[in-house]
C-alpha cells in the first residue's frame, strides 16, 4: 500500500472563483487604491501528494529573523511569530513556518493553534481560512504522524512583487489605510518520514503580512500569485 505525506505548500485548494476574489479584496484591495487593475491576480490551489517514508531531527527554520519558540504545550514544534518590523523579514519566517510541520511532537490542534498566533489580530484583515487551509485534516494529520513524517525549510528569497511596487508607486498613501505589505518568499521543503523515506522540493508563497508603525508584524492571508 502506498503511502502518503503531505506538504504544507499548497494553499486554497478548491476555492470558488468568488472566494479567490475575495481574498484578493481582503488582501491587496484594502491597502491599494489601483488594486483593481492588477489583472495579473491569479489565486489557484495546489496540493502535493509524495510517498512517504523517515525521521530525524526536528524542523529548522532558516530566515533572516528567526523566530523565539512557543510553550511546547500549547504550539508543539510550531515557532512563535518573530517580533519584528520588517515585512520582508517577517514573510521569510512566515514561509519557513508554514513549511515546517513535525507530526512527531505536535498535534493537529497544536498546529493551528501555533499558526494562528501568527495572524493579525484585526479581523476586518484576517483570512484565517487561507492560512489554516495549509494544514491537512485530522484524519490524514494522524496518518502522517503514524509514519513519522515532519518537514523543514530553507528560504532563499523574499521581494515585494511587481505588481504591488508598481500600484504603490502609483499611490504611496494607499498603504496607510492598511499597512498591509505583498511579499513573495522562496524556498526549499524537505520531508522525511519513516524507513528512510524523503524528498524536497522547491516552493513559491506569496504572503500578505500587516506592518503598522511601531507594532510588530503579523500574517494576515496566503494572496493570490502576483507577477514577479
């Protein structure tokens, strides 16, 4: 019987035409004037199925700020968010957060409890259901901690898209209504499992996170992709 890992890369897998619109809206609507004309907006699901396999070690976050960990008991290996200004800074451990999961030591509520400390706290801005759709259900959770199965990343790259830069340029005061910030985050995933088994692969987020003046950041939604 083939067996399965999961990878927390994917993002909104089976959303409607109207949901993808409206995290669009949520996202880069409220803090950009121009928002509408960003026709390059595409919001698409990915999910990713690979055998699975083997263990070792706990996940490693690499980012430019790596965030201080939370009390085992209530987050399990999820990290708390990183105390920092910076929104590109921020969506680096962002994305290396969503990409590392260890099923060895941490439940699936204690998954989602982790990343939802994360979020912002303002709920006009707050998409939970993109964030919190990374994350597989209990059934599939438990069968991946059966096999021993966690994951770590690498970020290698983090830029504000072109399409935010451009519709910033063309209105700078936009994003004081919001301070939410585009960035696009790249990376590697490795997955291990038991047995021996694992594999990485490349991975692409882009993240809208919220930087008010003189407040730390925090995660407000997985955007849609946005040109480069």
């Amino acid at each position: 019987m083939r067996k399965r890992s999961f990878s927390l890369s994917g993002y909104g897998a089976g959303w409607s035409a109207n949901r993808r619109f409206a995290l669009i809206a949520i996202v880069l609507a409220c803090l950009l004037a121009a928002a509408a004309a960003m026709a390059y907006l595409t919001g698409r699901g990915e999910s990713h199925d690979s055998p699975a396999g083997t263990p070792a070690g706990s996940p490693r976050v690499s980012a430019s700020a790596e965030p201080s960990k939370g009390s085992a008991a209530d987050t399990g290996s999820v990290p708390r968010p990183p105390r920092i200004s910076d929104p590109v800074a921020f969506a680096k451990a962002a994305a290396a957060m969503l990409w590392s999961y260890d099923t060895r030591v941490t439940s699936h509520a204690q998954q989602l409890a982790g990343m939802e400390a994360w979020m912002t706290k303002e709920s006009e801005y707050s998409d939970w259901a993109s964030v919190s759709a990374q994350v597989p259900d209990p059934v599939l959770w438990s069968r991946m901690a059966d096999q021993k199965q966690y994951a770590t990343a690498a970020v290698t790259e983090a830029h504000y898209p072109a399409a935010f830069k451009q519709a910033l340029a063309e209105d700078p005061a936009a994003i004081t209504k919001a301070y939410i910030y585009a960035v696009t985050v790249t990376g590697k995933q490795a997955i291990t499992w038991a047995k021996g088994g694992g594999g990485a692969e490349d991975r692409s987020i882009t993240l809208a996170v919220q930087c008010r003046p003189s407040s730390d950041c925090s995660l407000v939604a997985i955007a849609p992709r946005v040109a480069p």
